[in-house]
C-alpha cells in the first residue's frame, strides 16, 4: 500500500527499532499510524504509550478519535479521563457531546455538554446549532428554536446557525420564516446551493 505516510513510516519504524522505548519516536509512530489509517496499530501502539506515560493526554484523545467512530465503549472513559486532567479540553468535550448524542437515554448529558462548550467561548455557535438538532431530534421543538436562535444572537450572520434555523423552520412548515432566514443565508453566502 503505497501513499504519503509510507516515508514517515519507515522512518519511525526504523527510529523505533533504535530506540524501542524512546515515547517521541513511540508518538511519532503513532500519529504515522493514525494518519496512514493503519488502525489495528494505532491502537496497539497509543494503548502501549497510554500506559507507558499515564500522565500524557495524547494517547487517551487519539484512541478516544480513533474508537469514538466505532461506537467502542472506551472512547467514553478515554475522554473522562482527558477531562479529569483538563476539564475545559475542547476537542474532549466534543466528542464526548456527540457521543452522548446518538442515544434517547444521554441526550440530557449531550445537552448539558455542549453547554459547557458554549459557555467556553460565548462567540462560537456550533454548541448552541447542536443543542438545537439534538433537541429538535427529541421532539422538543420551541426548545430547539430557542437554541437556534439563541445561537444567530451571538452571530447573526453564521452561516451554520442561519442554515440550521432555515432548515428547521422549513420542516416545521413556517414557510415565510424560512424564506427569511435563506435569505439572510443567500445575503452572507451567495454560493450556497441549499
């Protein structure tokens, strides 16, 4: 299998071959492995470096990227334990937001996490644009309109926040408001196909 990483691979590989206990050239590998998609030893390997360095967070977030995808119930603990370290980790509580996501039983838990990604940066509006399709998925929907727009009032001009509430207004068939907010869309991105 050839591609871009084959060069970085061999390289690590063979500085691992030096240095088989050296955690820069275990990490390096790593990331090697991550992005080359050889996921079998990515795991094995960021399982190795968790455990050789329990302090260090890389190895926790990447095996939480790589088993997160898989719905592995490890991702979950990975990302307590990136949290426990750094509470306000972003990429963490991300992914932990999504995981609790895709089950009606820890939706309340997604809700309450992307919240505290909210309140992390008062100008971002992907936490509030998300609190809104998880709520409107849940059929809460005069919640999820109130996230929507509580999301164009921080950035009235954000293109993710104006699609979603056009999108939502559409579908609740509150014609005119959609046509409003496509509108307001088509005025910020004039390429937009949707």
């Amino acid at each position: 299998e050839n591609n871009q990483w084959d060069p970085a691979l061999a390289a690590f590989l063979e500085a691992r071959e030096k240095e088989p206990n050296n955690l820069e050239v275990l990490t390096g590998l790593g990331r090697a492995y991550s992005s080359a998609r050889k996921i079998d030893d990515a795991i094995a390997l960021w399982s190795d470096i968790s455990e050789r360095a329990p302090e260090t967070l890389e190895p926790k977030l990447q095996l939480a990227r790589i088993l997160h995808p898989r719905r592995d119930p490890r991702a979950e603990l990975l990302l307590q334990s990136v949290l426990k370290t750094e509470p306000d980790h972003r990429e963490a509580l991300r992914l932990l937001a999504r995981l609790y996501g895709r089950s009606a039983s820890t939706v309340e838990r997604a809700l309450e996490t992307w919240d505290r990604l909210a309140m992390l940066d008062p100008r971002d509006v992907s936490p509030l644009v998300h609190r809104g399709r998880l709520l409107e998925g849940a059929r809460r929907f005069d919640e999820a309109e109130e996230e929507f727009r509580r999301a164009l009032t921080r950035n009235p001009s954000a293109p993710m926040a104006l699609a979603d509430f056009a999108r939502f207004a559409r579908v609740q068939k509150r014609y005119e408001a959609a046509i409003e907010v496509y509108q307001a869309l088509l005025h910020v991105d004039p390429d937009r196909m949707d």
